[in-house]
C-alpha cells in the first residue's frame, strides 16, 4: 500500500451519543477533506452501520449511555480498520487490554489534533 499521511479517510463513522458533540465532530472532520461522515449514538446502529458498509476509519466515544462502545471496537479490530477512542474522562479510564494501545482524543480536543490522526490513519492502516 501506497500510504501519504497527508490522505485522510473517504469514510469516517462516529459512534458518540451526544448529538451536540457528534455534530461539531461530523462538521470539523468533513472540513478536513472527508467525504462521508456518518454518525451512531449506540453500539447497536454502529454495529449495523459496519455490517452495512465498513468506514475506513472510526472514532468512538468510550462512554455511551448505559453501555460501552468496546464492541463496536472488536468488530472494528477483526476488520482491521483503523479507529480511535475518544472520552471526557480523561487519561485515567480504563481500557481493555487488547485496546490500550489504541490512540485516544479527550473531549473536547483540538482541530489540530482530530486533524493529525486522521492524516495518520493510513500510515495506521498501511502497518496492519
């Protein structure tokens, strides 16, 4: 694979279940340069989001209401698409092991670096 970190995804889901936040996130990301921005307040809809058409990359917010987000993470790693989590909890919450290594944006965070790691997402994807 031909990987530039300056290509950012064609595909981005967001899995975030405040509409105000997933709205800011679809808005800066589509400046960006991508595409497509589609967004799943729950595990359930980004499970049939994937299964209907497989983003090429994924930002999930870790907290849900009443659930996490670490399912649609699993199916996301099994396809071996690039994604990263981001929270309002900051540094201290807890992943699973297979994820902790995982990049991690806080809530709120910068244009700059929302910006870098989708720019990096291929250079990600091109290491699998």
């Amino acid at each position: 694979m031909n990987a530039s970190a300056d290509r950012v995804p064609d595909d981005v889901l967001i899995v975030e279940d405040d509409p105000i936040i997933a709205l800011d996130f679809e808005d800066r990301i589509l400046g960006f340069g991508v595409k497509m921005v589609r967004t799943a307040g729950n595990v359930t809809r980004a499970l049939e989001m994937i299964a209907d058409r497989a983003p090429d990359f994924a930002l999930l917010d870790i907290g849900l209401v009443r659930e996490k987000s670490f399912a649609v993470a699993e199916r996301l790693d099994a396809l071996e698409i690039p994604f990263a989590f981001v929270t309002g909890y900051g540094a201290d919450v807890r992943l699973p092991a297979a994820f902790a290594q995982k990049p991690r944006l806080p809530k709120p965070c910068l244009s700059d670096a929302l910006a870098t790691l989708l720019k990096g997402w291929s250079l990600d994807r091109a290491r699998r």
